[in-house]
C-alpha cells in the first residue's frame, strides 16, 4: 500500500494562540495475512457476509462502525442481536455510552490491540463495517490532530443557528477551500470539525491530512472487500425496508428513552447518527407526533440514510486497494467465500461441505 505524500502546508491564519502540532514520522503500514477487511454502505449485507464468512473459518468480528459503539442505540443501528453475538465473537459493541465521544484514532489503537489478541488466539481477525474514518485511520493512518473542544463547536453550532450551515460552508471555504469542496454545504458535522481544527491549530484541515500515520501505525490486512451495489436502486430499496424494520422494532421509541435521560442532546457525536437525528428532531418538535410528521420524518431519514450510503461508496472508490464485489449479485455469497478462501486457506470438515453446497447461488441479505 503506497502512502499519499504529504501536501505543503499553508501559512497559518492569523488566529490567537494556535497549538502547535508536532510532525509525526511517517511509517510503512504492518502487514498482516490473518485480517481481513470487508466494508461497504449502509444496508448493502455486510452483518450477513460476515456471518457467512464466519460459517466456515474461525473469526472474531471487530466492528468498524461508529454508531454500534454506543449502549442503549441497538435499533437504529441494527445491532447484531445477541444470539449473533453469542454464535460469533464480537468487538468494539457497546463500549461507551451515548454521552462519551469515540475518535477514529482511538478505534484504531483499540482494534490494533484486538488483532493482536484475535490472532494470539489462534483466529482471524474480520473487520466489518461502513465507517470509512475508521478504516482510514486503521489502514491509512491519521494526522495526529486536536481532540474535540465542546465550548467552541458549541460556540461555532451556534452561529450555525443564526447564519446557516451554508454560511459556515462558505466561510470555510475562504480557509481551506480544498476541505470545503469535498464537503457538502450541509454536511454540519465535518463543516463544524474543519472550523474547530482551523481554530484550534491555525492550519487548515486539508494540511494536516497528510496521510501520515497515527501512534500505532498503519495496517494493511490481506485484503480489504468492498461490498458495492452495482445497481443504486437496489440498494435504496433496502434502506427503505431496514427504515421500516427498524421503524416497527421500535425506533422511536428508543429515542424517547434516550431523551428521557435528560443527560443527552443533539450535538452529541451519538445522537448525530443517521435515524436518531431525525428522531430526535420529530419527538423534538412534537411528542407525540401526528401521522403526517411520521410520514415527513420518514422521508427524511431514509434520504439522510441514502446520502450517507453515497458519501461511504466515494470513500470506498478512493480505496484503490480494495477488491470490489457486487453485492447485488444473486451470487454474491459464493463469490465472497471464494475470495476469503484464497485469503485464508480452504475450510476443513463439516465447513468445507458447507461452502461447497449450502452456499451455492445465494445473494447476501
């Protein structure tokens, strides 16, 4: 894996009392044949193919995803149930509670540490999710920026409230235009941090991605698989029916729970998660809702869900060592299982039978 080279920083803003931040050393990703990555959007089948994987080669499943870290968020997120968790191994799942932030530099020192561990034991280390910060801060490594500082988002969320996400997205884009162009005029989580980075450093954002590692340095599995749908209507299908599933189970409710709480609000890292955003902007406005804003905050979840899934797949197409596969083919699971077994070695036993019958043909679901 070849490392993009660093970029020429940019003078430093005229800010008060910039921190200085120290240049880390740049180091050569680890490889590691016994982990593999599997990653894809929202509702393209990874909790299915990692299962399926998991039928036929001993693995431990470390989640990359930033909304199953939370306790207490177990709808929205479509936690795997605690029977999945009990037939396989699961990590990073339910590790902080919805007050606490979880940086992608933090997961990837903890999932570093679980590898390690994973494969002591004689496993394989399986790596499944949709958080594209995660992987890159894993894979790729990440600059060794400024923890978040909550009095200045919350003093740059205000002014947000009285200009506009779009004004700040401007005003962003003075400071660091490369930052802004990749960015959405209301893309208010990521337009917030590269305001908040600016300030607290002096430098813009895009500077300080440089692609150099963090502490533990990069790490390049035996391969990383991109679940992509080759047909996107396939795949808003399945976001609108998850919505619905999830609506049924009970997502509202659970995010009346959390209000309940009174400890928690909306700028919160958690409650910033597509679906308990919307939710919590619903109950906001009326508890109970009428079946007119019911159908309104529906459309706007499953619109915020189909955005997400965009901005995971331009992650993914920038990953130019991934290994794609389609996952809206009927046979998508064989193909998977393939692919791993040229990774790991062929399934011995009642697995190998597995593989070669009950697999055959089936898509992921």
């Amino acid at each position: 894996m070849t490392l993009a080279p660093e970029r020429r920083r940019r003078k430093p803003a005229s800010l008060a009392a910039p921190r200085a931040l120290a240049p880390p050393a740049m180091s050569a990703p680890t490889p590691n044949t016994r982990c593999i990555a599997l990653a894809g959007p929202t509702a393209s089948g990874k909790s299915a193919a990692a299962l399926a994987i998991a039928q036929h080669w001993p693995v431990e499943i470390v989640s990359v995803d930033s909304a199953l870290v939370y306790r207490g968020m177990d709808i929205g997120t479509a936690k795997p149930s605690a029977t999945e968790q009990a037939a396989v191994p699961h990590h990073l799942i339910d590790i902080r509670d919805p007050l606490q932030a979880y940086s992608a530099a933090e997961f990837a020192v903890d999932a570093r540490h679980l590898i390690g561990q994973i494969n002591a034991r004689g496993r394989n280390a399986l790596l499944v999710g949709g958080s594209m910060l995660y992987f890159k801060a894993l894979l790729q490594g990440l600059d060794d920026l400024p923890r978040a500082d909550a009095a200045l988002r919350l003093a740059i969320e205000s002014r947000a409230r009285v200009h506009g996400w779009p004004a700040l997205h401007a005003e962003l884009a003075q400071q660091d235009p490369a930052t802004a162009a990749r960015l959405s005029v209301n893309d208010a989580q990521r337009i917030a941090r590269a305001l908040e980075v600016q300030t607290l450093t002096g430098q813009p954002l895009s500077a300080l991605h440089s692609g150099r590692s963090t502490a533990c340095g990069p790490l390049a599995p035996a391969a990383l698989i991109a679940l992509e749908p080759q047909d996107r209507g396939w795949l808003h299908q399945r976001i609108a029916e998850r919505f619905d599933t999830m609506q049924a189970a009970g997502l509202l409710a659970e995010v009346q729970r959390l209000r309940a709480r009174g400890d928690l609000h909306p700028a919160l890292p958690s409650m910033r998660c597509v679906g308990y955003r919307q939710a919590w902007e619903l109950l906001a406005a009326a508890d109970p809702p009428t079946p007119a804003q019911l159908s309104q905050w529906r459309e706007r979840s499953i619109f915020a869900t189909r955005q997400l899934a965009k901005r995971q797949l331009t992650w993914l197409r920038s990953m130019s060592e991934r290994q794609v596969l389609a996952a809206d083919a009927p046979d998508a699971t064989p193909r998977l299982l393939q692919t791993v077994e040229r990774l790991l070695g062929a399934p011995t036993g009642a697995a190998a039978c597995g593989l070669l019958a009950a697999d055959a043909g089936q898509a992921l679901r």
